[in-house]
C-alpha cells in the first residue's frame, strides 16, 4: 500500500511540474501534505464524500480533452488512420511467451488476477465494503464501481488516442518539451487549452483528484488496520486499559500523519525507477498484492490450508516476488518501443534530430537463460504470487497436518463451495459490529 501511494503521489506531481514549472520535490510535499492533513482530521467519511466529488471533476476533465483534442486534430477519422499508420492499434498479439509484454493472454488472464489483488484482497477497497450496511449494498456498489472503472479505462485510451494523433509527426519527447512520457498528457492538455483561461487548471484538479482520492483511502486504511491489529492488541497483552473513542481517533489521525509522511519520501523515489507510472502501480498490485490475495484464495478453495501453510506460503511468495521486481528494474531488458516521427517539428529541429538517431541505435539487449525471468510481463506477477502461495501453502499444510492430532474443519460457509454460502441470511452481527467500528 505504501509503494501504491507513493507511485499516486508521484503522478500529479510529474503534472504539476510540467504545468507550472515548480519543481518535483515542492509539488510531492504540497499535495502529500494536503492529502495527509484532510484525511487525519475528516477519517473515512471525508474520504468517502472527497471521493464522490473528485471523481465527478475526473470525468468532466477527460471528457472535455477527449472533445477538444479530437475537434482540434480533424475529427475521428484522421485520428483512426494516424493510429493505423503508426502501428499503434494491436487486436490479435496472442503469443503465448510470458515474455512479451502485452499479449491477448497477459491482459485477459494476468490483467484478471491483477484487478482481483485490488477488488479482492486490497485493504482500501475491503474498509469501503465495510462502510456499507449489509453484502447486498456492498454488491451493488461494486457493480457500481466495475462500471464507473470500465468507463474511466476507456475514456484514458481514449485520450491517449487523441494526445498521439495530435502528436503524430512531432513527438514531445524527442524534441525535448518533455523529460519523460508521463508528462505526455499534461503538456498535451497546457499546448490544447493555451487559450482557454482557467482550462488548464480544470486539467490539473482532474488529476489531484484521481491522487487525492486513492492516498486518502490508503492513509484511511492503513492507519485502522495499525490500530486493530498492533495497538489494540498490545494493550490487551499488557492488561492496560482499552483505548477510549477519543484516544483511538487521536491514535488514527496521528497514524495517518506519519504514514503520509513516508509515503511523501517514498514518492520522490519513483523517479528513480525508469518505468512508466501505469506499469509501476500494477507491477505494485502484483508483487505485493498477488501474495496477500493467494492466502485468501488459498484460505476459501482449498479446505486441509492450515495457518502455517499460508503463512509460510506469504512469505515465500512475497519474498520470491520482491527479489523478482527488485531484479527486473536492475538488469531487466526495455522494451522495444513504436517508432516516433519529428517530421514536422518547426523549432530545434537539428538538437531533435540528434536525439532521434541516438535513440534509434542503441540496440536493446535481450536476458538469456535463467535471467529470463527479468523480462517477464508484470501483467503475469500477480498469478505467479498466486500460484506460489498454493504451491508452498498446500505442501506445507499436507506436512504439518500429518502431525496434527485434531485436525478441525473450516466452516461450510467460509469456503467457496461449501454448498449453503448463498443461503444464509447477510444479517451478520459480526459484520455490524465491523461497521460500526470503521465508521467511528
């Protein structure tokens, strides 16, 4: 969760900087310090309604780029043929090497278990389940969300469609308006609304509010899970008295301050990674997310799982999975990127030039062997996390248990095929009491 914030965080700011010029390190401390100061003080419910608010600006800033972008290229017809001529449309990669970065297969199945670590086993999502009175609202609001994320994906492809075909023979990068393509969309947006006065800043709220809104619900998250599973319990080890409400929110506010302030140091730290924002918050979704949702897989399917087979199994796999990330940013290959054009830049055209032919010599170096592994597509991290904590925690539970004498049965209803799950009545007074303990 910290890495995810830290990545979030480090996106507007990369926005902020290409806009108005402030450098990096201001804008990571500004909007980390913001965020962390109106969810220590508002707790789950300002986080709830900033959410609300902030995804309304969102939407409403995409779809005027998509408009005024398209309108400004020519229409969606020269933006189809510049997609076509720049090879940038690709329906039918059905390779089947988990080697190749985006495949049919990598997005589809790998893209599957990556969404599952967030819907699944992700604590800011699993607290928002928790905020809602019963499964049933809780279903339908996650159908709600599954829409409003479809619409969202496709409303980003979208421009991205757009930002490269008004782009098309003229690339920022190679013509060093831009350091690095992350900046791509908000120098698009400042070069669109030039002449649009109070536009750009529109743009740039629409991007706070997709960061604000994810590190306040992890700060949210992050801080109650602190405070039930370390701080409760180490005053229950020690027979002092529990912590009265006042004292608990006191406790939570504190410990959403110092988690915003590491995330704020962790931040800076994406610029050192050399990835593209998208591919940094799924690797993060993967690697560490892929382990904690194969316990909880491993806990509903498989019923001999004992506890110490899924937690050998979590650390095994955790461990596995950051040594892998840890060495695909170190000696993994680059990808092999699309060819861009400087045909029709009008200004610095001989600097442009050089950069272009530099960029386009450089031969890019394959792994071989066992350090093949470093290529893997971070689509597929999340089900190798999977399948590692199944391999490990079955193999550790059949041991174990050979030496347990009273073995006992999970409950039916824990289980996803228990038979009766369905059945029962979601009026869980475990469940209530969980709620009323998250809204306080």
């Amino acid at each position: 969760m910290f890495c995810y914030m830290a990545v979030v965080l480090y996106s507007p700011s990369l926005a902020i900087e290409q806009v108005t010029g402030i450098p990096l390190w201001v804008s990571i401390v500004s909007t980390g310090l913001v965020c962390t100061i109106y969810t220590s003080l508002g707790g789950m419910k300002a986080v709830v309604f900033t959410d609300t608010f902030q995804s309304i600006v969102m939407f409403s800033g995409l779809i005027l780029i998509i408009f005024l972008g398209t309108n400004r290229v020519g229409g969606i017809e020269v933006i189809y043929q510049r997609l076509y001529e720049g090879d940038r449309l690709q329906f039918l990669e059905f390779s089947a090497s988990p080697f190749v970065r985006h495949t049919f297969w990598s997005i589809m199945i790998g893209g599957f278990f990556t969404s599952l670590t967030v819907y699944g086993s992700n604590q800011a999502t699993i607290q928002r389940y928790l905020t809602l009175p019963s499964i049933k609202d809780a279903q339908i609001a996650m159908m709600i969300n599954l829409l409003g994320t479809f619409s969202i994906l496709v409303i980003c492809c979208l421009c991205g469609f757009v930002a490269y075909a008004n782009y098309f023979d003229c690339d920022p990068l190679l013509s060093n308006r831009i350091s690095n393509y992350d900046q791509l969309l908000p120098f698009f947006v400042v070069d669109l609304l030039k002449n649009f006065y109070g536009l750009p800043g529109l743009f740039i709220a629409c991007i706070y509010s997709a960061a604000l809104s994810t590190i306040s619900s992890g700060l949210n998250s992050l801080s109650a899970v602190f405070l039930h599973d370390f701080i409760y319990p180490f005053y229950a080890s020690y027979k002092l008295n529990s912590l009265s409400h006042g004292r608990s929110m006191i406790t939570t506010n504190f410990l959403a301050g110092c988690f915003g302030l590491i995330t704020i140091g962790l931040a800076y730290l994406c610029k050192y990674v050399g990835s593209t924002v998208l591919q940094i918050s799924l690797s993060i979704f993967g690697l560490l997310g892929g382990p904690l949702l194969g316990v909880m897989m491993l806990g509903m399917l498989v019923p001999f799982a004992n506890s110490k087979g899924a937690l050998v199994g979590l650390l095994a796999s955790t461990s596995f999975n950051f040594w892998l990330g840890i060495s695909s940013i170190l000696y993994g290959s680059k990808p092999e990127s699309k060819k861009f054009s400087i045909n029709q830049c009008l200004s610095n055209f001989n600097s442009t030039f050089s950069v272009y032919q530099n960029s386009s010599s450089n031969q890019i170096m394959k792994n071989e062997g066992f350090s093949k592994i470093y290529d893997l597509s971070y689509y597929w991290y999340s089900l190798l996390a999977v399948f590692n904590v199944f391999f490990i925690g079955i193999l550790i539970s059949l041991i174990t248990n050979a030496f347990e004498k009273n073995i006992t049965r999970p409950d039916d209803d824990l289980l996803v095929f228990g038979g009766k799950k369905y059945l029962k009545s979601v009026e869980i007074e475990s469940l209530d009491e969980k709620i009323k303990m998250m809204n306080k």
